[in-house]
C-alpha cells in the first residue's frame, strides 16, 4: 500500500457511501434527443472504487453513425453489431444496485435511459455521480473539466480519447482517489436520482410518459430549485472567448438536446441558469433569435449576446474557472428588470 493510499484510507469509510459502482462511457450519433448509442463500457467497481471486471459493445444505431471522427465508429463496423435490446440484458446486470458514475453523467444516463425506452425496458439505475461535480466538490485544481485534465490530475494515462472502454477505464482509475478523497475529508458524494423513462416515441410530436413533449417544457422530472452559482457573474459572454464559471445564462425556444439535461449540463459546468433576461444576464441561447419571445425582445433591448444551441454546447465543453475577486461590472443600460 502506497503511502497515499495510507492517508485515504485512515478514516473510517462513510457508511452512507453507496455499496457499488458502475463506471460508464457510451459514445454516440450526436447530442440530440433522437441521436443514438453506437457503443457502451461499463467498469464495475466495489464500494472503494476497486475494479470488479469490465465490459464493452458495440451497438447497431440504425441510423448514420454520425461523427466518425470522433467517435471512429463507421456504418460498416456497426451493420454487424448487435441491436441496444439485444445488450440491454448485459448492461442491466451490470448496472443494477449500482450508482451510475460518468464523466457529464446527465448525458450519459440520458441516453442510456431513451434506449432502454425505445425497448420497452426499465433501466434499473437509481442515482448517478457526474465526475465533474465530485471533483468542484473536492476542489481539485483542474485546468477545465475534461476528462484528460482529470487523469492528468491523478497520473491516468489515456490511450485511445473517446473509445467508450478506454474512457470508462480512464474514469475508473480516476474515480477511485477521487472516491478515497471525499471519504477522507467526510465530502458527502453528490449523488442525483435517475428516473426512468416509461414510453418513448421517435416522433417529436408523439406525447411520451415520464418525458417532455414535443420538446416542451413539461418535464419528467419534477421540478427542483437549483442551488445557488459560487461564483461571481463576470458579466457579458464576448464573442470568440470561452464562456467563464459564473455566467447567467437564459434559454429561449425549443432545444434539440432536451431542455433541462441542457440546464443541468450548464450547471455542472459552473454557469447559473435563469429564468428570464434582465441587464444581468450573460448571454440568451436560442435557436430561434428572430422569435417575438419576451426573453428574445429583452435580450435585443439590453444588447444581451445570443447563441445558437450548437454554439453553445460547443463552447460548454471548456468553460473557463471564474476569476477571483468580486463580479465584473457589466456595461451601463437603461434601467430594466431586476435582476433573475
């Protein structure tokens, strides 16, 4: 035993900590609801974060395979690959009793949970851990929250980026001092439920149990007041910067990536959601900013940035840490609502 390990493990180990953990990766046809799952890891672990076994396949999405580039995954490696009913046994005996940990875990378990949808299966996962939340938790000092800063930070080496086994793997190793950390210093594990979907259409406008409609805002999900952002508003989004921790930021229109995995995923990487436009917002995302909406009008009047979703999501991939100190001002306006 290392004399790292000595440290984390001197405490006693909490006994709310959850007993097991299945570590996931899946790699997919894009962002959006409809897009689907072309291959799945998942590493289990015990209640320390050690390796039980793992497990990998590859999945027929019937459809285009999306960004091979990434991903790497042609139409003609996934013509043979079995269909998600077909693993969805597999996968459940490896998910269940578990907490499903994942690196941006609302996507992760979104996708997972529309698949088991499109089958007529339950998926028997209870609550998730995103890594990301664990890790602003502990306060480690990561440069952004990719999942390469991460391994860096715990000395993982990452062998081939975006492989769904070689990421599940990488994870895995970085969860387990990251798992040591929170039970040393008494770090309660942010732990979210997973509601399963009940009834899933591939029609945007069919109306789904358990799930928004017609990309709507009626949720599945009851809804929850978010906590309070920690950091200061540094002010305006600018265009050709990254966005930074602390950025009000309000949403207009229908998304294609639903609307409240897009609001969490916004959360997670340190931005505070609001509910309407005032002088104080950062910037309007909506993929409609011709639309007479009210939050579209304010924007315009208060000289708030608008992004398209795309924009967006793209941007979310690297948000900047927010800059000590106090808030920055924001440029003078005309008075106008009070603030979110």
């Amino acid at each position: 035993m290392t004399m790292l390990d000595d440290r984390q493990t001197a405490a006693p180990w909490p006994a709310a900590y959850p007993q097991g953990y299945a570590v996931v990766d899946v790699e997919t046809t894009g962002l959006a609801r409809d897009d689907r799952i072309v291959s799945a890891a998942v590493y289990r672990l015990d209640a320390r974060g050690d390796v039980e076994d793992h497990w990998y396949t590859l999945v027929n999405p019937e459809r285009d395979p999306g960004p091979v580039w990434i991903h790497g995954l042609t139409s003609v490696v996934l013509n043979d690959a079995p269909l998600f009913p077909q693993v969805a046994r597999e996968l459940s005996a490896r998910l269940a009793g578990r907490v499903l940990v994942a690196h941006n875990a609302a996507f992760d378990w979104s996708m997972i949970a529309r698949e088991y949808a499109r089958a007529s299966v339950v998926a028997p996962v209870e609550q998730r851990l995103c890594t990301i939340a664990l890790a602003k938790e502990l306060g480690l000092p990561l440069p952004n929250h990719k999942l390469a800063s991460l391994a860096a930070h715990f000395g993982v080496e990452q062998q081939q980026a975006h492989h769904a086994l070689d990421d599940a793997r990488v994870l895995a190793e970085a969860f387990r001092p990251s798992l040591h950390a929170a039970a040393r210093d008494g770090v309660r594990l942010p732990l979210l439920e997973c509601r399963p979907l009940t009834e899933w259409s591939d029609s945007p406008l069919a109306p789904r149990v358990g799930y928004q409609s017609a990309y709507r805002s009626t949720s599945w999900r009851p809804s929850r007041k978010r906590p309070a952002c920690p950091y200061p508003n540094p002010g305006r989004y600018q265009r050709d910067e990254p966005l930074m921790q602390g950025m009000r930021v309000a949403f207009s229109g229908d998304t294609s990536i639903d609307r409240e995995l897009l609001e969490d995923r916004a959360v997670e990487a340190g931005l505070h959601v609001a509910t309407s436009v005032s002088r104080l917002t950062s910037l309007l995302v909506t993929n409609d900013p011709d639309a007479a909406t009210s939050k579209t009008q304010k924007a315009k009047a208060f000289g708030t940035p608008i992004l398209e979703e795309s924009a967006f999501t793209h941007l979310l991939r690297d948000v900047a840490p927010a800059a000590s100190g106090g808030s920055a001002a924001l440029p003078h306006q005309s008075p106008g609502p009070s603030p979110e």
